[in-house]
C-alpha cells in the first residue's frame, strides 16, 4: 500500500460540507430492520437485552501507515461509552463495545464483519474508521445502522444503512452519489480568500493517479473560486521538494493546497523554510487537525505556524465550548497517555457514540435498529450538542450549482495556549462560518 492511500481520505472530505437545503428536499426513510422478537426478558432487537446493548466497531488499526492514521475515532468512541457506562448506560443498560481491527485490507474487514453482525450479534456499529470498506453491502444488507462512521471511502454515500459522521444529500441507493457522481463545495476556497485575501494558490501532487485526481479536483474548485493557481507535481518515487519550494517563491503563491500524504507534507515544509517560502497559509486536512504537528513539524516551525486546518466539526481546543470540555474529561479519564495524541478525528468518534446515543435514548425501553434510524433520519439537522456543524441526511434528488455550506478552522500557533502551542480558532467567535458557494461535481 503506497503512502499515498490516505488520500483517499482527503477525497472523502473533500466534498464533506453541511448542506441545509435551499430547495426540495426528503428525508431518507430508514430500511426494514431483520425480524426480532420481544421477549419478556426485555430484549427488544438483535444485539439488545434488558440489561445490556452490544455494538461493534472496526478499525484499521494495524496498517502499513502506521497504527495512529486511522485509530482516532476509536478512542473517541471508546471514550464516550466508557462514559456513559459510568452514568448508568443507556436508558438503564449497560453498553459493550466489541472492538474489531481489519487490518486496513477488505479481506480482513469483511472478517470482522461478518463476525461482529453474525457471530457477536451487535445491534449498531459506531465510530467506525475504515481503510477498505470492503463488508459495507453486508452491513447494508443485514439492515445494522453504521453511526457515525469516518467517510474514508465512498461507501457512506452508497448505502442506506451507512450514516456518515458527517452527513450526506445523496440517496445511498446502492450508486455511490448521483449516479457515480459526488459534489464537493468550493467553501474551504472562499473561506481563505475572505479571509486572509489570498489570491494565488499552489497546488502540490504527485505524478501518481490518486494524487493527481485529487491535485486536480483542487485547482478546479480553486479556479472556479477566483484564485490563480500554480501546479507543482512531483515525482513520486523521487519528489524534488526544493525545486517545487523555489517555484511557488519565484511565482509569488500565498497559500498552499496539496495531495500528498502526511510524510509528503512535512517534507514540503522543511523545503518552503529552507528556500524562505512565506504564505499566508499552508492548508491541512481535518485528519492533520492534531497534537502531533508540534513534533511532525519540529524541523519546520515557519511552515507549522502558518497550517491551517478546517473541518465540520469544533475545534478540539476550545474547551469553552460545554460539549467539547465534556469530550476532553472523558477522553483524559479513559486514555490519560494520549494527550499529547488528540485529534479532531478522536472527537469525531466520540461524537459519533454521543449520536448513538442519542437516537437510542429517543427509543426508550422498545430500543430497535428501525427506531434508531427514524432518528438519524429525522429532517431535524443535528450539531452534536454544539460540536458538529448541523448536518442531516436529506435527500437531495438533483443536486444544484451551488450549495449552503459551514465549516470551521483553526490556526496552528506556537506561542498560543501559554506558549504550549495549539490549534487556535480562526472562524469569528470560535463559530461555524458558512457561505453560499459553488457545487463542483467530480468521479470517485
């Protein structure tokens, strides 16, 4: 698996944005549950018991790109649920997570699947963070609602029992998007042009076909944005960072986007400082969105204090927010040695219990799969008790040329946090910040 794999990841969030509908829209009915029956025992669905809910999750934990890339999410979901055992569980009942590591290959995933649903019998996976979603159409076919899930691959917007962490418009029809078709919003564009009035944009790639997909997904939406945009490709096997830094000084780039991967990134940096790149921004993913820049990035502090991050979701710093100080207790408590490990990716998984959690609290006592997903699909956006953007997963039949969609972002500072260094809030007010802006379709 080349290290370029996790952009596969950037593409998935790429086209992640919160999309309130500006026209017709309907809600996505949830599909038929397996028959279960009520018992006297309290047992109400597969997986649920008077005393007791089980739920799965899988990770692709043991990867060739190391074993934090995809983890996140379940610390944050291992964190949530040790929690709200601690809090009496679920409407009385104890939660047990069965935790499943595929081994970042389809063959391992649809393992662990088939074990979690057949032989576990969990009602509901959460915080699922997924290389290779190769079991999705079993978990569809089962009807077993995924909460949550990290969008690593295309399968959230392919099937109906899939419900991403982030949401979706599209009809999970068992097409993925819009027949083959997904949108990705130009927001991330228009955000850093108001704000910090870049104009000229360097794209940096690969001469790989992941990379360049991406590479040129970006500079379309860039362009479609105003901006003026410079390509750097790389040679993959031997990338001449230096050259592609004296090229964006030489042409006068501003900020920089990229399709590379994590050690790509870090190695442009070391070049932008070495040849005195100064920009106004170097834009990250909301996986880069970490604790672990300060060292990544100890040999290029110039670049690191310029790294901006967006996502759907709040800023994992700003503990003023009730939700996320509530996330930062739970995930000390549990995990006390990964502090220096936090991750947007980690609140992502809790939120995704905390979603969970929420719909099974709507169910009462009579908790099923069918009832959980009337609540995910209710038209009522959800934002996670203020730490998701609202999302919902209205359908949205023909999607149109432009699209209402939010974010927030935040700025790596070392002088920040009492010159402890962190991710400071960018958007005003530590606020989501939205805009009207373009829908630019593309192929996964």
């Amino acid at each position: 698996m080349p290290p370029v794999a996790v952009l596969a990841v950037v593409a998935a969030l790429a086209a992640c944005g919160t999309r309130l509908p500006e026209s017709a829209f309907t809600t996505n009915p949830p599909g038929p549950a397996p028959a279960s029956t009520t018992a006297a025992s309290g047992a109400s669905d597969v997986g649920v018991s008077a005393t007791a809910i089980r739920l799965g999750l899988i990770v692709s934990k043991t990867s060739p790109l190391g074993a934090e890339t995809f983890s996140g999410p379940m610390y944050g979901a291992e964190a949530y649920i040790q929690a709200v055992n601690g809090r009496g569980g679920i409407d009385g009942r104890h939660v047990d997570l069965d935790v499943c590591d595929d081994g970042s290959t389809g063959a391992g995933n649809t393992r662990c699947v088939k074990k979690l649903i057949d032989n576990d019998k969990v009602f509901a996976f959460v915080g699922n963070s997924i290389y290779d979603y190769a079991g999705a159409s079993y978990v569809n076919e089962r009807a077993v609602p995924d909460v949550g899930g990290e969008p690593i691959g295309n399968a959230y917007d392919q099937y109906r029992h899939l419900w991403s962490i982030y949401g979706t418009s599209s009809p999970r029809d068992g097409v993925i998007g819009w027949s083959g078709k997904l949108y990705g919003g130009t927001e991330v564009y228009r955000y850093f042009k108001t704000s910090l009035g870049v104009k000229t944009a360097a794209v940096v790639g690969y001469n790989q076909a992941d990379s360049l997909r991406f590479a040129n997904l970006t500079a379309t939406a860039l362009k479609i944005e105003g901006y003026t945009v410079v390509r750097e490709q790389l040679n993959f096997a031997v990338p001449s960072w230096d050259a592609a830094a004296i090229d964006m000084k030489s042409r006068g780039v501003d900020i920089v986007f990229d399709a590379l991967d994590s050690a790509g990134n870090v190695n442009l940096c070391k070049a932008m400082d070495a040849a005195g790149v100064h920009v106004k921004a170097k834009a990250v993913t909301v996986q880069a969105w970490n604790e672990t820049v300060r060292t990544d990035y100890r040999d290029a502090a110039g670049c690191r204090n310029v790294l901006y991050a967006t996502a759907t979701t709040r800023n994992y710093m700003d503990t003023d927010a009730p939700a996320v100080a509530q996330f930062r207790r739970e995930i000390k408590a549990a995990f006390p040695e990964r502090e220096d490990k936090l991750s947007m990716w980690e609140l992502e998984g809790w939120a995704s219990a905390q979603w969970f959690d929420d719909a099974a609290q709507s169910c009462g006592q009579a908790l099923t799969r069918t009832c959980v997903e009337a609540y995910l699909a209710r038209p009522t956006p959800y934002d996670g008790h203020g730490v998701l953007a609202p999302r919902d997963f209205a359908v949205e039949k023909t999607p149109g040329s432009t699209a209402h969609n939010c974010l927030f972002a935040a700025k790596w500072t070392d002088s920040a946090y009492g010159g402890a260094g962190g991710w400071v809030s960018s958007t005003p007010d530590k606020q989501v910040a939205c805009f009207d802006v373009f829908n630019v379709p593309y192929s996964p």
